[in-house]
C-alpha cells in the first residue's frame, strides 16, 4: 500500500515510517522538520542522538520540560537522580501507548478501512490509563527516584477522570505492550543509556500557561536541592 506519513520525522511518525516500510509498504514522508528548528532554537537536544544519516535510525526521546512526555521525563529523571517532577497534584488523568502499538494501530488502521459511504470512525489508539502521581510512584518504586511536586504551569483541573476505550483496536488484533510487561524497561533503558547527554537546565518546563506565573524560575526555585 502507499502511506504518505505526515510528520514522519517527528517521535511517533520515524518510527510508524520505519515499521510500515518494514512490513512492505511504500512509505513517503511528509515533514517540515520544524521540530528540528525547535531544538537549535531550545537549544535542547532529543536524549538519543539523532544524525541525518544514522546508521541506527535511532528514534527520538524527548525529556526537556516543554516537550519530553511524562514517561520519559520520569525515566529521565530517575536515570540521572533527579526527583520526579510532578506538575501540581499528580491527579492529572493520562492514556499511555507503547510506540511499538502506536505503530501496530496504524497498520491495523490502514489495513482495515471504512466501506465506501460508512460513517467516519475514530479509534482510540491508548492501552493504559495512570494518573500522573500512580506513575511516578510506579517509576520512583521500581528506580529508587525521589518525587519533587512543582506548581502547575498548564491551566487545567488539579485531577480529572479520563473515561477511554480501545475495544475497536483490540477487537482488530492489537495485542497491547503493558507499562509492566516492557514499556517501562525499554524506557528505562534509553535514559541509562543516554544520561550523559542530559542537559539538568532543560528538565524544569519553561512555558507556562497560567497568569501570575510569569517565569520559569517560579518553578526552577521550587525544586529540592
Ligand atoms: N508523543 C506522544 O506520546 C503522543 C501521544 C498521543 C498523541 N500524540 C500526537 O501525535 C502527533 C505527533 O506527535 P510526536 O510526539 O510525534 O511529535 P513530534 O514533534 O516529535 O513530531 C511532529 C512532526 O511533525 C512535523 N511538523 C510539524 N508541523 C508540520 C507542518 N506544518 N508540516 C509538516 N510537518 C510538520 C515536525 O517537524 C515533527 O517532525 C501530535 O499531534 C501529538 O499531539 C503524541
């Protein structure tokens, strides 16, 4: 099949383009490479190395404060014995997908397509639900990290429910990668692996969302030393 990935040099398009390829599939990628500008402009670099021409195709693994996912950030964090940080309660609510079932759901996806005239389907492309604070008690248990709670710097409730269902996908085949059967060991090995390249500057979040919190050293001066 011809696969046009947009955004394919971003975190979860490389590795859905890599996959699709894999499996025979005639991949063309789409990309303005702005997220490259966004890391000379940050200053920030992906924890694994990315080249133009890597003979690894090595994926990217965000850790800085605006864009690193949680789960990374934590895995980060514990590999180089950072506390945790947690943005206000922990109460936040958030579904978690190993990339390898990202990549799974959109093969799964495009092989399975809507009839001619069938109504528009959303599938849900989530296997785990965690509050943020269940897992970075998960991450600080099983890596002995500490957890620091920073203020919240996005406008949001300090905890929410998130009622989510991927019976389409499972019902279609994807067979789910468990934060405990290997997500969280995969993750834990980038960080280690990589923890020499960890810029300790770029872990607090920079941006914030919320009026009277105007500066990220509002946040910087909370951590524990
Ligand atoms: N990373 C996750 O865990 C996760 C989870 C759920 C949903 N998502 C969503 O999946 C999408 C991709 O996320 P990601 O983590 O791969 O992000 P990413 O920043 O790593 O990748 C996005 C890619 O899109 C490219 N891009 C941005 N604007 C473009 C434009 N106008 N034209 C062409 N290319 C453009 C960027 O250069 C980058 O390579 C986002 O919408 C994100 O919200 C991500």
């Amino acid at each position: 099949m011809r696969v046009m990935v947009l955004g394919g040099d971003g975190f979860c398009g490389w590795p859905t383009s890599l996959y699709l390829s894999d499996r025979g599939h005639d991949i063309t990628i789409v990309d303005n490479l702005s997220r490259r500008k966004i890391d000379i402009e940050l200053e920030v670099e992906s924890l694994t190395p990315i080249h133009p021409v890597s003979e690894r195709l090595i994926n990217r693994f965000d850790y800085d404060g605006d864009y690193g996912t949680v789960l990374n950030r934590f895995l980060m964090q514990a590999a180089i014995g950072h506390p945790l940080t947690v943005h206000g309660t922990g109460g936040q609510t958030r579904a978690f997908i190993h990339i390898r079932d990202t990549v799974r759901c959109i093969e799964i996806a495009i092989t399975n397509p809507p009839l001619a005239g069938d109504k528009p389907r959303v599938l849900n492309q989530m296997t785990e639900v965690h509050r943020v604070m269940d897992l970075a008690k998960m991450v600080a248990d099983v890596m002995g990290a500490d957890i620091a709670y920073l203020p919240n710097p996005r406008r949001e409730a300090e905890e929410n429910d998130l009622n989510v269902r991927n019976d389409q996908f499972l019902a279609l085949g994807l067979k789910p990668t468990t934060l405990s059967e290997g997500l969280l060991d995969e993750g834990r090995q980038v960080a280690a692996r990589y923890r020499d390249r960890v810029d300790p500057s770029k872990i607090v979040c920079r941006s914030v969302w919320r009026a009277g919190m105007e500066t990220a050293d509002d946040l910087v001066t909370e951590l524990p030393a």
